[in-house]
C-alpha cells in the first residue's frame, strides 16, 4: 500500500567526487520498484529529490521518471533547483510540460539543462490525473513536497520526507570548462551580514598600502558565495600614489552590497600589488567591534595538488560555533577530508569537487554533511586536484567575536 504526503524541506547534503570533462552524470534516482505516490490534493505539487544532486559542472540532456498511471496529457514539468546564497533554494531551470504516456517515462531536455555541483532535481504535477511516485525505504536525506509549481523554496516549506527515493532522473555529460588565470591575490572572506544567532552584525574593512616607487592600480572583485566568479561580479577601482595608503571603512555597502564572498585583487596591466589588510568584525554599535586582521593570500600560498592542510575545531563546542570556508582557483578542485576526533581516531571521510573560482562558508555540520565537529576535532584536508584556500571560523557564541585559521601545507 503506497503512503502518501502533502507538499517542504528537508537538510541538504552535498557530498561531491570528481570527473573528467565529457564523463556521463546522473542527477536524481529511477528507483527499480516505486511504492510511494503523492495525495491527490493539492492537485499542483513540486517534488524535490534530495538524495542524489549534481556533482559536476554538467550539461544534461535527458530525463526519465515515473508515474502513476496513464495517459496524462500535458502533466509533468522537469525542474532544477540550486541552493541561493540567502539560503533559498531557487528555480535554475525547468522543461515541460511533458506528455505522459507510459508509467516511465523518457523525455528529451530541449535545451539541455547546465548545473552545477549541489543542483537538485525535481518533478512537478500540474493536472489531476496521476502522480509523483518514489520507493520507500530508500535513500536519505530523501525528497521535499511542496504545494503548487514553485519556483522558489526556503527553509521550514512544504513537508521533509526522509529515506524516499523520489522517481525522477536526469542524464548528461561533465563540462568542466578550461582552467582560468588565477588572480594576482585573494582575500578569502568579505562580508556584510548578519551572525548566525541573530546578534551580531559582520563588516569588513580594507586597507591598501602602496610600499612601491612607483603608482599601483586595479580592481577588488567581489565574488559572492555559492557560485564560480564571472564577468559581471562587481568591482571597484583603486588607485594609489608611492608611500600612500587608502581604507574602505565598510568595504560591500561602499559597493552597494551586502552578503559574503571573497575577493580578488586585480592589479592593472604593468602595475604591481598593493599591500592589502582586510579587517573582518562584529559590529557591536556603541560598545565598539571585536574581529581580526587577514592578509590577502598569494596563489603560491594556497593548498594545491598532494598538499594538504590541518584545521582545529574550537576547545569547547559549546561556547563556539565553527564555519568551514572553501575558496577555489583557475582550475576548481577536489578535496578530501579527514576528520579526527581529539585522541586521533578517525570519525569521518569525504570527498567534494568544487568548481574553478568558487566560494562557499558553511557551518561545520553542514560542511561535514552530518553532525557539526566535537571539542578539539580536527580536519585533514587533502588537495586530490586543482587548487584551493580552505579556513576555519570560529565564532565565541557570548561576544560573537570572530577569528580565521588558514589550513596552511603540512607535513
């Protein structure tokens, strides 16, 4: 007897492995016996798989999927929802209406469908007749049932179903696009938000010092997170004098921005680096900030192919909070995680591929796909390819004073 839900949202994991340009990729589960199919009201629901996202940089081409019954005219869109630096979950791409006219159905995705790591994929009804159909038990996290043909979804919507293998797939090939040149310096993390706990409030301030004989010039590019760098991400210019030195008090509302990414320093054709200090903290209003000074990172200084690098959990889980931030060069990369717990033993293993010129902060739990770290844990992070800056932040939950570990190459 088949159970059936109303449409909601359950934790997302992304866990990523690495392939080659022109590799086939899945996006999604065609379980082999569903038995799990949808209320018929309300009639237009949304249905997110969430069990088996993209793990590549991907050009999909085909879907499959199985229905209920049929024929169903008209019945069924194909869609693809990517996780927003807001924490919403918005709508990359859709195709349909489709025709059903079997209870497993193919279709062509005209035109073919691009995602990126972390994209889910999902099946919407749009008529009465039939429904949405998975197989339980299955796998985890599961599926999000959402009512109406939503092209948006946030945390707390709609009906979490775990360990149900949603019925809908999609096919393609890997496009990992060329290595880009890497920029001249990067500062790891910028932002203007707020803190996880509702009481704090993080700025950014940057400092440019020109130590030279000569003028310097160029661009910060701001990179906002949960997307690779393209042409249009916004920059504004310096340009500075020998011996001078210039500050940008609040450095993303002096661009019309606000959020966290990372930045690129991008000295002008035949000028030289500046001296660059970003000061990341809390702004407490009246009773001052507490933060911390970080420098901007030399592609030369950065984890790259067989380095790895050591992060340390706070000593006391209780008293902070810890962010995992991930910045990706020209080439993207793929790294592998260790994690130990404090007497050594090793309590977690995965691998995630990034693309090239990516930035992502998460917390701990989401970034280890499962429970956030324990006192004195510690993260191996191995580079398997390409390269990357990874850091640690950590967050004092009574201050909300912030601080930044780099995960430098270790022995």
């Amino acid at each position: 007897m088949r159970r059936h839900v109303t449409a909601g949202l359950a934790f997302l994991v992304l866990l990523f492995a690495s392939a080659a340009a022109g590799q086939p990729v899945t996006v999604g589960n065609l379980p082999p016996s569903p038995n799990f199919g949808f209320e018929s009201t309300p009639v237009v629901i949304t249905a997110v798989d969430l069990s088996n996202p993209s793990t590549q940089v991907a050009t999909l081409t085909a879907a499959a999927f199985s229905w209920s019954v049929s024929p169903c005219p008209a019945g069924v869109k194909i869609k693809f929802f990517r996780l927003g630096p807001t924490g919403t979950y918005v709508l990359s791409a859709e195709r349909g209406p489709f025709d059903v006219t079997s209870v497993t159905q193919f279709v062509f995705l005209s035109p073919p469908v691009a995602v990126q790591p972390g994209d889910h994929i999902a099946i919407a009804r749009l008529t009465p007749c039939g429904s949405p159909v998975g197989q339980a038990p299955g796998a985890a996290p599961g599926l999000v049932a959402l009512a109406g043909d939503v092209s948006a979804f946030a945390a707390g919507q709609g009906t979490s179903v775990p360990n149900v293998t949603l019925s809908v797939q999609a096919t393609g090939n890997v496009t990992v696009p060329p290595p880009t040149p890497d920029p001249a310096a990067i500062v790891p993390v910028v932002g203007s938000t707020p803190g996880a706990l509702g009481q704090a409030f993080f700025r950014t301030t940057v400092q440019l010092h020109n130590p030279r004989t000569a003028p310097v010039s160029g661009q910060l590019v701001y990179h906002p997170q949960g997307a690779s760098a393209g042409a249009s991400d916004p920059s504004i210019f310096y340009s500075l004098q020998p011996g001078e030195t210039r500050s940008i008090p609040d450095l993303l509302p002096s661009m019309g921005l606000t959020g966290l990414g990372s930045l690129d320093v991008v000295p002008q054709a035949g000028s030289l680096l500046p001296v660059i200090v970003a000061r990341v903290f809390n702004d407490a209003g009246s009773l001052g900030t507490t933060g911390f000074a970080e420098e901007a990172v030399l592609p030369a200084e950065v984890l790259r192919a067989g380095a790895r690098g050591i992060l340390v959990a706070p000593p006391d889980a209780a008293l902070y909070r810890y962010n995992v931030g991930v910045r990706t060069l020209g080439a993207g990369a793929t790294l592998s995680v260790t994690v130990r717990d404090f007497t050594g033993a090793v309590t977690r293993t995965f691998t995630r591929t990034y693309a090239p010129n990516y930035f992502e902060q998460r917390d701990s739990g989401a970034f280890l796909g499962g429970a956030p770290v324990a006192s004195n844990d510690t993260l191996t992070v191995e580079v398997v390819s390409g390269s990357a800056i990874v850091y640690g932040a950590t967050i004092d939950n009574r201050t909300n004073d912030p601080s930044l570990q780099l995960a430098k190459p270790a022995p």
